[in-house]
C-alpha cells in the first residue's frame, strides 16, 4: 500500500470514480491542445470499473 493508509487508499480510488464519473479528466484545457488524449467510452468504463474493484478488495467487500 506504500505511503497511504487503506482508508487513504479507498477515498484516492472514490476520487477516481467522481472525477471520471463528472468527465473532469482529462481537464478541459489539457483536450483543447490535445483533443486525441480523450477518453474513450472503453476506456473510462475500464478506469471506472477497476478502481471502483480495487475499492471493494481494499474494504473488504
């Protein structure tokens, strides 16, 4: 778990889920200059899809 706490842990990889969930990553700005870094819909299922598994075997669930 290296430097953070499993608590630390779990709410990094919620975070993870709220930003990709709002479409806030990439930021703006970052997809204006480079439009091609965009998310693909596979893709962000696949980003949310593993931290939301990684959150559950780190809570136990």
């Amino acid at each position: 778990m290296g430097k953070y706490s499993k608590g630390k842990l779990i709410g990094k990889l919620r975070g993870i889920t709220k930003v990709l969930g709002k479409s806030l990553m990439p930021p703006k700005k970052f997809l204006a200059k480079h439009p091609e870094k965009a998310l693909t819909p596979v893709d962000k299922k696949s980003l949310l899809d593993w931290a939301t598994e990684q959150g559950k075997l780190l809570a136990g669930i």
